[in-house]
C-alpha cells in the first residue's frame, strides 16, 4: 500500500458510513408520516409527513391518507416538492460516493467533484423543504386561528434534519478533499 493508503482508506471508509447514515435517515423521513403531531385531547391524535396524514380517534382506529387530499396549500406542495427532489439526489449522491471511494486517487478528482455536487444539492433541496414546512407551522399552516403553540415537530421532521447536516458535512470533506489533492 501507498505511504498514507491506510489513512486514505479509512477517510474513504468514513465517507460511505456517514453517506449510508444520512441515507438511512433522508430515507426514513421521507416516509414516516411523523413530521408533526396534533393532540385533542379526549379527541383524536394527529401526525402527518410529506405523503401521509393519519389519524387516531381516542375510541377507533388509525385511519391514514394522502395527505394531498387533506393539506392542499401551495406551500404544502412546494414542500413536497423539495423534499422528493432532495430524496431522488441522495441515491445518486450515495451511489457516486462508493464510485469515489472504489476509484484510485489518479482518477478520483472527476467522482469526488460529482459527489460533492449531489451532496450538495440534497443537501440544499432538504433545508429548503425543511425551511418551507419550519415556516408553515410556524404561520399556523395558513389555517385562521390556528397557532404554532398548537402543532408539535416529531421524530421524522428531526431526522431529516439530522440527514440533512450528514450532508453538508459530506460536502464540506469532499470540498476539503479536492482542494487537497
């Protein structure tokens, strides 16, 4: 092996590991229906996420649906939006990791120049959606009388959140690398 190999290796091996996590995490989020909760109490439970809105009646079962047919504000579908373009870029961005990190470091500039730019752009397609869907519940979705204080973030919303920062952090080493190299 090459004087410094070893390090470059396990570099390389961090790359796929954080890239797995961040995948793992955009993915969850991205279909958990838990982006925000709502409780009436002695009422119902509600939870909804980018493609579900479900319901949970105190005396009946979970009933869930698309939530197109129950949040139709523009906003809603700009976050919608953002958040599939942002999930369809963290695949390729994956996968153009493990082509970055299986090439030698003669032909890495290429890969690591595409990994950064779709690092990057799931990167910033997520924060977008987040900041849409942040700003909505902050405004009450538009809803007259309804306020923030009402609406609570839940797990998945924290989840891409988390993927999200992975993300730019895989960009900023990618970034790092090619001005190393």
């Amino acid at each position: 092996m090459a004087p410094g190999g070893e390090y470059v290796l396990r570099i390389n091996v961090a790359h796929v590991i954080l890239g797995l996590i961040a995948l793992a995490l955009n993915a969850t989020a991205f279909g958990a229906p838990y982006w925000f909760g709502l409780g009436i109490e002695g009422s119902a439970v509600f939870n909804a996420g980018v493609w579900m809105f479900c319901s949970e009646p105190a005396d009946g079962w979970r009933k869930c649906e698309f939530s197109g047919n129950i949040i139709e504000y523009d906003w809603f579908k700009g976050f919608q939006s953002m958040m599939a373009i942002g999930f369809l870029m963290s695949l390729p961005a994956f996968f153009v990791l493990l082509v970055y990190v299986c090439r030698s470091q003669a032909q890495n500039r290429k890969s690591t120049i595409a990994a950064f730019l779709l690092n990057t752009a799931t990167a910033v397609f997520n924060i977008i959606g987040i900041a849409i869907f942040a700003n909505s519940m902050a405004m009450g979705f538009g809803i007259p009388g309804i306020s923030f204080q009402v609406f609570s973030y839940t797990w998945a919303f924290y989840l891409v959140c988390v993927a999200s920062g992975l993300y730019v952090l895989l960009a900023i080493f990618l970034a790092v690398g090619l001005i190393v190299s």
